[in-house]
C-alpha cells in the first residue's frame, strides 16, 4: 500500500563539508602566498569548479523537491482510485449476508494482500520519475561524474562503463550489482538528491571500491562465519577509509564506535570489523531493528543494514568469471591518472586474479573427487551395462587424499605443518582419509592423520629428488588426490603417469619451477601468502608503498 512519510524542501547541510571546502580554498590561498605567485588561470578553474558544485546542488534540490511532490499526487490518486475497495469496508459488507466473522477476518485479509501485491511498483516509479526528471536526474549525475574524471580519472571513466538504473525501494543513494556481464549502478533519487555533490561524487567512488575489492564476491564466504549485516557493514567500514566526503550517517569507524560503544580502531580488517559487529548483534539485537520504511512506496531514508542488499540480485556467477569482468572495467578505467592507493588496490586485485592460493585449487579439486561417488571397473555401467570398457561408480565413496613432502626440498617443517592446516580445513567437510608420505629419491615413510597433532617429525634423511617412486606407490592404491610439496628439481619424464587420481604440485623455494615436462595436473606455488580468503585485500594494500597519499590526512 503507498502512503506518504517525510519529503518537503531539502535543508542545506552546512556541516563539514563546507567547512572543509573553505578550508580547501585558503590552503590553494595560502600556498599561493608562500610561493608568490598568483596564477589567474587557477584562480578561474578553482572558481568554476565551486561554481559547478553550486550548480549542482541547486539542480539537485529543485529536482528532488518536485519528483517528491510528484510521488505525493500519485499517492493520493492511488488512494482515491482505491478507497471504494478498502477490504474493512468490503468485509463489513459482508455482514449483511450473514457470513460468520471469521470468514470476514479471513476474506478481509486476503483483499489486503491481493492489494498490496497489485500496487505495480514498476508504474509508480514510472509515473513518478516522468522521462524529463529522469534526463535530469542523470544530466546531473553526469555533472557530479565530471568532478570524478577532474580529481579521480580512473573513478570517473569506470562510472562511464557501468549501466545505470533507478531504483526507489534501495535503502541507499547508490547500489551495484552484476548482471548480464556487466556492472550495474543503481541509483535511488529520493536519498541521492538530498545529498552535497561531494557526498554524491564520493557514493560512486564507494560502489567501484567495492567492486575492485571483489566485495560483491567475498561477502557470501566472510558470511558463513558472521551475520550479513555485520559483513555488510565491516566493507563498508573499510572502503570508507579512502574516501573525504561521506554523508553524516554512513558506516565509518567513528559513527559504528559511537553508535555501538565501541572503541574499534581505523584500518583494520574486515574481519576485524565484522567480528566485533557480530558479537554485538548477539548481545544486543535491540541496537539493530531496521529502518522502517514500510509505511512508504519508496525508500526515503539510508538503512546500513540492508543498503547492499540489491547485492543478492546479481547473476549466479563463478569467481573466476567475475574477475574476468572486472578486469576489463579496471583496464578500461586505468587509462588515465589515478591515486597511489588505486594502484595499488588495481595491483593487489590483478595479483590475486593471476595468483590464487594452492589451497584455492585444492578447494576445486575436493569439490570434484569427493562427490560421494568413486568411478571403478569392477562394477558395470548402469546406463550400458553390455559396455564392459565403461567404469561404474561406488556411493558414499571415502576420498584418499595422499599428501607426498620432498624432504630434500626447501620447505621448513613450520611451513608444511601450516601447509597440512590448510589441508585438514579443507578436507573437513568430506568423508576423507589423509596419508603423509615422506620421500626423496624413494618412499621413506607413510602414515595416516586425522589432525595436525599426528604430524611427526620428518626423518633426517636428504637423498636425491625423484618423483616416479611416489606415483608407483600412488598407482597400486586407490588414490583420489595426490598434493606434491617439492622444490620441483627431480626428473623430466615420469616412467609411470598417475592412474585414475588428480594432482596437485606446490612448489616451495625462491625460484620454483617444476622440471616434468608434463605435471599431470595443477601447479601452483607455496609462497604466494599476499591475498587469502581470511585476509582482507585492503588491509594488505595499506601495507604497500601509497605514492604519497595520506590517510592520516583524512577527516571524518
């Protein structure tokens, strides 16, 4: 049902921000005192660009003021249109042929919800936001894209690429999501308008931070282990971080402190965030009631709890494919200047794109091995059972993971009992059986574990490298999956190729490089530890070289 709440002229937010534009001009000032020099030119593009942001304002809350009068009239035309149909006077109605009240009750809410689900939220917003208010609502957002492309290039050319939408329910001024292939930017005027133009400008720095960060992607792993809305936040938090103008009620390390009575500090983690976030949520549930925003049609004010939720409406799509997309907008956008901290959030997301973690592919590898199925020869073939070249499978098949340690490699024994960690956390969700072999240039010894207590110490032996006695063994044994930690230096050619089993080669050392000409599987490298799934991207960022931007200087 539509009705109305709040609107009316846009109040000025004579707060911080235009503190800090004053603050902005006297600085441009003061270093043309101390220089000496008065350079009309500037002088001239630093009056339009304060110009353009008045501009921009006033456009803004002319706009606003009439598409809410706008979705007012439509209010009351709907509800005038309606009233006849109200299901109290259609249940009382009812009375008079004597029907029983509860089937009044029954009959009387059933037309409640018929009416609700027949409001066509699609023709309001249609109705509200007429094509001219539209053209002037992205004519402004184009205006606000054009301060971007003067400060941030790479900002401003990746709004370019991305679709944009309206959307009235959003509980934010600006949302994102995939689809189609393509990045989508969805925008919200009731909330968008009532905004400063550097808060505006900001919002779409907000949503491509959060998209180069893999966000969109990461939030469904990070929430198995914490409330969405505390995932949800924590990014927020952290994107926050790199941005100078932020609306009075966005999710920032100050505002969550004070809400919440938290003492958390700035650039942290993620997961440092939404742990502290979660553990709240549980103690105290009252601080974290939603926004209610269902007395109205349309979203009229932010809500952190649900402002990304148009995050669940994107394609189903792999990792691996999403990466691809979103490198070609980064390729596309990095045409042009960009801030040290862009880069390297550019250089950790395409590290990471191009270097996964071994256990990243061990992941995929469990996935498929361990499917309850086991395929064998001394079972037919269902389907073609006449076809006797044809495996048939075994249920609730036991994975046997075998994991083989050159001892004559460089690994320390700190970096395989952290190695096989990694293994068991992975391997625990599937009926598994691990078997340790030790080797050099033969079988040394093997054993069974079920935790990283049964690792014993390794043998003080260093023979010789050679890679074929552990595949021989491997073959008479039903083994699914084979992960190899080597330095790589052994033979070229195996005599004997693995048989019925994935592998998965980890070299360790500064320089790895596998010699077999053909691995038979993956190969991947020990020491890329920069990006993990537990290890937030942008706090590894914050330790690389900024090329000179500040977050010191930052105020919030």
């Amino acid at each position: 049902m539509l009705n109305k709440k709040g609107g009316g002229i846009m109040q000025r937010n004579l707060d911080k921000d235009d503190i800090r534009d004053a603050f902005d001009l006297l600085t441009h000032i003061d270093g043309w005192e101390k220089t000496g020099s008065y350079d009309e030119k500037a002088i001239e593009a630093l009056d339009r660009w304060h110009a353009k942001r008045e501009r921009i304002h006033r456009e803004a809350e002319a706009l606003y003021t009439q598409i809410y009068a706008a979705y007012e009239a439509y209010v009351d035309s709907y509800e005038a249109q309606h009233h006849s149909m109200e299901p109290e006077r259609i249940a009382a109605d009812m009375m008079n042929h004597n029907m029983s009240d509860s089937h009044i009750g029954t009959i009387g809410r059933a037309l409640d919800e018929i009416q609700i689900e027949g409001t066509d939220f699609a023709v309001m917003q249609q109705a509200v936001m007429t094509p001219t208010y539209e053209q002037r609502l992205w004519t402004i957002l184009h205006d606000v894209n054009s301060l971007l492309l003067e400060e941030d290039q790479f900002f401003g050319y990746f709004y370019l690429q991305m679709a944009h939408r309206i959307r009235f329910d959003m509980t934010s001024a600006f949302g994102i999501n995939l689809k189609q292939g393509g990045y989508v930017l969805y925008v919200n005027p009731f909330i968008l308008l009532r905004q400063p133009p550097d808060v505006m400008k900001d919002g779409i720095k907000r949503e491509i931070l959060h998209i180069i960060s893999a966000h969109l992607m990461r939030v469904k792993a990070l929430s198995q282990g914490f409330h969405k809305t505390a995932v949800h936040m924590a990014m927020d938090m952290v994107v926050n971080d790199y941005l100078e103008h932020v609306d009075r009620d966005a999710v920032t390390v100050a505002n969550v402190n004070e809400r919440f009575g938290l003492l958390l500090k700035r650039f942290r983690t993620i997961e440092y965030y939404a742990k502290a976030i979660d553990k709240v949520m549980k103690e105290k549930p009252d601080l974290f009631v939603p926004i209610d925003n269902a007395e109205t049609a349309v979203a009229m004010e932010f809500d952190p709890q649900t402002s990304h939720d148009i995050w669940d409406e994107s394609d189903s799509i792999d990792t691996d494919t999403m990466d691809q997309i979103t490198e070609r907008y980064i390729n596309e956008a990095s045409k042009g200047d960009m801030e040290g901290y862009v880069k390297s959030l550019i250089d950790t997301f395409q590290k990471t794109r191009r270097a996964l973690p071994w256990y990243f592919y061990l992941k995929k590898l469990m996935g498929k091995v361990a499917s309850g199925y086991k395929k064998t020869t001394m079972r037919r073939n269902r389907r073609q059972p006449e076809r006797l070249e044809l495996s048939g499978t075994l249920r609730q098949h036991k994975a046997n993971v075998w994991v083989a340690l050159d001892m004559s490699g460089s690994i320390t024994d700190v970096e395989f009992t952290n190695a096989l960690e990694q293994v068991l956390q992975i391997v625990h969700a599937y009926n598994h059986r691990i078997t340790v072999v030790e080797c050099d240039n033969e079988v040394r010894r093997t054993y069974t574990m079920e935790s990283v207590k049964d690792v014993k110490p390794r043998l003080d032996v260093r023979g010789a490298t050679a890679f074929a006695p552990v595949f021989s063994l491997a073959n008479q044994n039903r083994v699914d999956l084979l992960v190899y930690f080597t330095d790589g230096k052994g033979e070229e050619r195996l005599r004997e190729a693995p048989k019925g089993y994935k592998v998965l080669w980890v070299l360790t050392g500064e320089n790895p490089q596998l010699s077999l000409h053909n691995p038979y599987g993956l190969v991947r490298e020990l020491g890329y530890v920069g990006v993990d799934e537990t290890q937030d991207i942008d706090e590894f960022v914050r330790m690389s070289n900024r090329g000179g931007f500040s977050m010191a200087n930052q105020e919030f």
